[in-house]
C-alpha cells in the first residue's frame, strides 16, 4: 500500500467507513510509516472536531410544514382547474378553426409560379392568374381591391414593367399583363421582372 | 481507532410507523390524488429534511421554505418516481439540489453586490471588536465547512453532522458509491487542513493579542 491511498483510507476509518480487512492493511502500513502516522492523529482529531458534539441547530423542528404545503397545493390545484376551464371553453372553437384551415389548405390550389415569376416585391395576396389567351403567353391579373378607385390606385402608377413584361390591358382598377414566350437567354431574373416603384 | 464500519439504521430507509402503511404505498395513493397520503409522507419526512437543509443554509425560517418547495416539488414530480426504489433518498435528492441551487443563485447575487458596492463600504472598522472571537467552536466548526467545494461539503454534511451512510448518500446524490466514498475522503482531508490551519490562525492571533496586552 503506498501513502496516497494510506491516506484515503485513514479519512474513511476515522470517520468508521473502512472495512475490518481493509483496516488489517492499513494498520499494517501505519505501524511502518510515520508520516502516515501523523496524518492520522491530524485526522482522528479534526474529525473529533467535527463529529463531537455536532453543531446543534436552533431550529424550530416541531411545527410541521404540512398545513402550508397543502395550502399551497390546493392553490395551484384551483389555478390548475381554472387553466382547465378555460382551455376546455376555447378548446371547441380552437378545433373547428383548424378543421377550417386544414379544408382550406388541403382545397386551395398552390400558386407556385406567382411567386416564381414575380418576385417578392409584389403583394402576392391581390394577384389572380387569368385564362392564358395562348398557350404560350402567361397573363396575371393585379387587382387593386383595397386602394380604391382612380390613377392613383393603378397598378402601373406604383409598379413599373421592366423588360420582358407588357402591360395588356388596363383600366381603373385591374391591369393585365401579358408576358411572352421569351428564350431562357431573354428572361430575366424571375424577381426583376416586376419591380415596385 | 473504530474497528468496523458504522452500523446504522438506514436513516433513509422506508419508514413504516407501527401498524401504518409504508412509503411506497403511501406514494401510490398519493399519486392517484390522495392529498392525505401525501400529507403523512410529508409528516414522517419533514424534521429530518428540514434538518440536513438546516446544515447548509443556517437559517430556521430559510430551511422550512425550501422544505416546503421540496415537498411541492415532489408532489409535482410524484409521476417521474420510480416506484422500485426507496422514496426517502429520492426525496432527499429534490431537496439537497434544490437547497445547493438556492446557494448557488445567493452566491452569485453576493459576488455581484460585492463587486457593484464602493470598496470603502467593505473596510473594517479598527475599533469594533473582531467578530471571530465571539465565535464558539461549533460556529468554528461551521465556518470551516462554509469553505470546503460543494461537491464535498455536501458529503462531509450529510455523513459527518448527518450520519447518512455512503450508499444512502450515493442514492441521495445520483453516483455510485465508490465515488462518494472517495469525496467523503476528500472532504476530510479538506477539512483536517483546514481546520489545523485555523487552530494555527487562532493561536497566532491569541498570543499576538497577550503580546499586546502585556506591552
């Protein structure tokens, strides 16, 4: 046995936690060296220390703790029942708002190529894809359903056609426009197409 | 010198009052609701928690608060235990980490009010009387113990002023034995060094204190 693990085991026996065999070998190597020796007395009598008496406590152990714990318990069991409650009033609407979304989303058809085309400048929600005239051409429809009537509410007032794009029809409150069957070199980058002003 | 190892009744073992039901099935019932239940573990428990928190925070009114959010705790958690195991050292767990992570937080708020208050406010004033000669050996004692790491003190508290035994401490603290046994080690040699030096400290301080009083 060499002093560092002599010396382990001395902290356990002083304070009992060493087996008989255990102790039988530490013994052994204690009566063979002093220094391990002298740990143990330095040991046995800290621990003395700590042990005898134990620090007392100045608490108060007689009063139990129960009628506050089982105050507080009956607390949260009522905000806990409450919470229930209200889940339980909103728990119907909740459920028929998302079968509602969940019919809309499984019954609208994507419009992948609006963003495609356009971009993300444009405000995707007031624009509606219209019959093609020609295979061949792509039209999308603007229609301005919120900004009123008037030059002011055209969309070619706020939204400017750059290459590759024509306007095809216009009045008031819609404009159509038409674009061409265009080579890959021709078009241009799917979000420069359209630009807000 | 002792010549075997300690021999006590498990402090955490299932206690069973005579002709009373036990933890576990105190435990069950509890966990279908029944506040009672729950109200005689909390009873047959609470001195002996109330006691180990005691050893850690120094305060009566401090350990019954956070006995009382153990016991919430437990309560909250009585779905996670595992009914094959003892409920004492499991409870004692809830509580012992709850009690080190208050410690925790407060030594942090410490620290910070230390490092945001002026320097001046922590100088000692030369004529009040030095506050360490009011102290008795058990308070000694107890500073002592404030200065060993947690991972150590913890040990030291619950086997030495507790008389947990090691594998009940193993169960308590979430290791195995062997690796308690080895910080119960450490932390006495921590200690026995720390408490040689302060025996030094505070035999230098009383002569230097005669040497000034027969000038």
């Amino acid at each position: 046995m060499n002093c560092t693990r002599a010396r382990t085991e001395i902290a356990l026996w002083a304070g009992g936690d060493l087996g008989d065999q255990e102790t039988g070998r530490l013994e052994r190597h204690v009566a063979l060296c002093p220094q391990c020796r002298e740990y143990r007395s330095r040991m046995a009598g800290s621990l003395r220390a700590l042990q005898n008496p134990p620090p007392p406590l100045d608490a108060n152990l007689h009063d139990s703790v129960w009628p506050q714990v089982a105050s507080r318990l009956s607390v949260q069991s009522q905000h806990e029942a409450q919470r229930a409650e209200r889940l339980n009033r909103w728990l119907p609407a909740a459920a028929v708002a998302a079968v509602c979304l969940a019919v809309i989303a499984l019954t609208s058809e994507p419009e992948p190529r609006q963003q495609d085309i356009y971009g993300q400048s444009l405000p995707a929600d007031r624009f509606t894809w219209g019959s093609p005239a020609s295979p061949d051409d792509t039209f999308v429809r603007w229609q301005e359903s919120t900004a009123g009537f008037g030059p002011a509410a055209r969309p070619a007032a706020r939204y400017e056609l750059l290459p590759g794009v024509r306007e095809w029809g216009q009045n008031s409150y819609s404009t159509d426009w038409r674009i061409p069957p265009l080579t890959a070199e021709e078009l241009p980058a799917p979000e420069v197409r359209l630009r807000q002003r | 010198m002792p010549s075997e190892t300690r021999n006590d009744k498990p402090l955490t073992a299932d206690v069973r009052p005579a002709g009373g039901v036990g933890d576990a099935r105190l435990v069950e019932e509890a966990r279908h609701g029944d506040r009672d239940a729950f109200g005689e573990l909390v009873k047959r428990y609470e001195q002996r928690l109330i006691r180990v928190i005691l050893r850690f925070v120094h305060d009566d009114e401090l350990a019954r608060d956070l006995a009382q959010e153990t016991f919430l705790r437990v309560f909250e958690r009585l779905d996670q235990f595992d009914p094959s195991r003892r409920f004492g050292p499991w409870m004692f767990r809830i509580g012992v980490n709850l009690t080190l992570d208050y410690l925790r937080k407060r030594k942090r708020r410490i620290r910070w009010s230390l490092f945001s208050d002026s320097a001046g406010d922590k100088l000692p004033d030369p004529s009040a009387p030095d506050p360490r000669e009011s102290l008795d050996t058990s308070q000694e004692v107890r500073s002592v113990i404030d200065r060993i790491p947690e991972t150590y003190r913890s040990v030291l508290v619950l086997r030495d002023l507790e008389g947990f035994s090691t594998s009940e401490i193993a169960a308590i603290m979430n290791r195995k034995e062997a690796t308690i046994r080895w910080r119960l080690a450490e932390a006495r040699d921590r200690f026995q060094k720390l408490w040689i030096r302060h025996l030094e400290q505070t035999a230098g301080s009383t002569a230097n204190h005669k040497m000034d009083n027969d000038v």
